[in-house]
C-alpha cells in the first residue's frame, strides 16, 4: 500500500530503526534509520508509514521498528538528504 506522501511537518517525523525485516529483506534492512511519519489510522492499526530512499512510503507494522532520539545537527541531515 504505497502511497506518495505529501510534506510532512518536522513534528509528525520520527526516526526509527529497522529491528525485524521478515518477509520484507527486499524493503527493509535491519539496523537502518528510516523516517516514519505520523499517521493516526496507521498507528490505531498497529502499523507504522515508514519512508523509503525514493519518498515514497509504505505502512508496515510498528513492532519491526523501534523509535529513537537524534540529535538536532544529525536530524537536520537526514531530513535534508
């Protein structure tokens, strides 16, 4: 379910590491940083919208990501990128 995702604000970005990748190796690699922006219907599903390198996103379920904290200056470049 991909969907082209309009610009999000910073406040609805999140990063995330890749902790589970099972049935999706083509998609995901373990221990990457993806952005995952908010999505309340996604999230009361248990899924989360994950973005890939070509900004699209797809919903994958949360538990395969585990959230983190990034300093600013790191943030500021993968936002960019």
């Amino acid at each position: 379910m991909a969907r082209r995702c309009s610009q999000p604000s910073s406040v609805d970005i999140q990063f995330v590491v890749c902790r589970n990748n099972a049935d999706y190796e083509a998609s995901l690699e373990i221990g990457k940083i993806y952005r995952s922006i908010r999505d309340d219907d996604a999230m009361a599903n248990g899924l989360m919208r994950i973005v890939d390198e070509s900004g699209d996103d797809d919903a994958f379920a949360a538990s395969r990501f585990y959230p983190i904290d990034l300093p600013k200056p790191i943030e500021d470049v993968l936002l960019a990128v």
